[in-house]
C-alpha cells in the first residue's frame, strides 16, 4: 500500500495542474508543478512528486504522477513509474535538495512573464500587490539549458535569501517555489498577474517605484496579519 503522505501529494499535485490551465498559464503539455513528500525523517529522505513529460493536461490524474527521490530518481514499483518524468524534474529535485523550506516548485510559460525573461529584466515592484506577495522585484536568474540541473542551481542561487518566490529564467520563463504546492502554483499565478500588469504600465508611461519602507510595510502585514491563517494568505 502506498506511503499515506505520498498519496495525499499525488492527489494535490494532479489537482494543481488543472490550476495552471484555467489560469492560462500553459500551453499544450509545457509546464509543470511538483511537490515534497516529507516523510518526517531527514529532509534528505524526502520524495516528490511531478507530472510526467508530454502527457495532456485533461489525462493527468493521481496515479500518472511520478514519484522520484531528490536526485530525480524515479522510485521503482510506484505507479507511474513506467513513464519518464518532467524534463524538468532535475531542476525541481536541486531545489528540494538545497532549500529543505520549499515544499512546492512550479514552472509555466505564462506570456508576460516570458516575455521579461526574454528581455533578461526583472520586474520592478511598482504596485503594491507586488510588494504584498514578493516584497520586491522579482529578479531574473542565469540562462541555462535544459536537461539537467544547471537550471535547478540558477533557481536557488537567485532566490536563496530572497523575498521574491518567483524568478524569471533569463530566455526561458518563470520558476516559483512555496512552502507547499498549492502555494507555489499561488505564485505563479500572482507572477503572471503583475508582469502583465507592469508591461502595461510601462507602455503608458513612466513607472513610479514604490519607497522601499513602504515595500517593507506592505510585505509584513501581508505576510504576516492579512487574511485568517496562514493558509488563507497563501
């Protein structure tokens, strides 16, 4: 019988796909969201959970998740197991390996967002939504090909200390981690959200930073007091 809390992020991570659907921030198969199974023993131990690659979004369900080790090691026996997963999978187990906190990873090829990776710019925290959420720009991380987990080691190296739960890989597109899944797939969503809305900002004219104690105000009461619990605020 399948470990409880390996089924229990199976069912989550299926779930979240369709998220990434109705939020229009993937086309085809491309995209994908992951999360830690924490066993409860050393973070190391952990496993995680992500879609398999090319298959539709309408056939993704709880039993063709994948599940791999924090090498991105498929665990044989498991269902799904006789598939390949996510091209991405290296990435997403380097940043599990290397920031034990996150507990969820997400990559999309949302339109605004990969359009600011294409130019290499972060995106500057100019509405207060931004410095709710990510309290501060969101930065751009390395180019780097995919395949293996030189896209994982950009990922922790840009956000390792910082606010922002998103990153926009330069020429590629965003990357947002979380302390679960649901919350990552939160972040990619509000990434989204505010590259469109900067872009558009930014065609009708000059953008009007926002003071950095204000920024620091904004992101502790959002963190921090707003909403019922810290899962209504994420």
């Amino acid at each position: 019988m399948e470990h409880e809390a390996v089924a229990r992020v199976r069912a989550e991570v299926a779930s979240l796909h369709a998220e990434l659907v109705r939020y229009g921030l993937v086309v085809w198969t491309g995209g994908n969201v992951s999360g830690r199974v924490r066993l409860g023993g050393d973070p190391a131990d952990d496993l995680m959970v992500i879609k398999p690659s090319g298959v539709s979004y309408d056939e993704l369900a709880p039993e063709n998740m994948i599940v791999c080790d924090l090498n991105g090691v498929v665990v044989p026996g498991t269902p799904g197991s006789d598939r390949a997963p996510s091209s991405d999978t290296a990435a997403h187990a380097y940043v599990y390996r290397n920031m034990p906190e996150v507990g969820g990873v997400v990559h999309t090829h949302s339109t605004y967002a990969v359009a600011w990776a294409a130019r290499g710019e972060e995106i500057p925290c100019v509405i207060t939504a931004m410095a709710d959420e990510f309290g501060g720009p969101i930065p751009v991380g390395p180019f780097a090909i995919i395949g293996d987990d030189s896209i994982g080691r950009g990922i922790v190296e840009t956000l390792r200390g910082h606010r922002s739960r998103a990153v926009l890989m330069q020429n590629h597109g965003p990357f947002t981690i979380g302390s679960s899944a649901k919350d990552a797939v939160k972040a990619a969503v509000m990434v989204e959200d505010v590259a469109r809305t900067v872009h558009i900002a930014r065609q009708a004219g000059e953008l009007l930073p926002i003071p950095q104690d204000a920024i620091d105000a904004l992101y502790d009461r959002y963190q921090n007091v707003y909403g019922q619990t810290t899962d209504d605020r994420r």
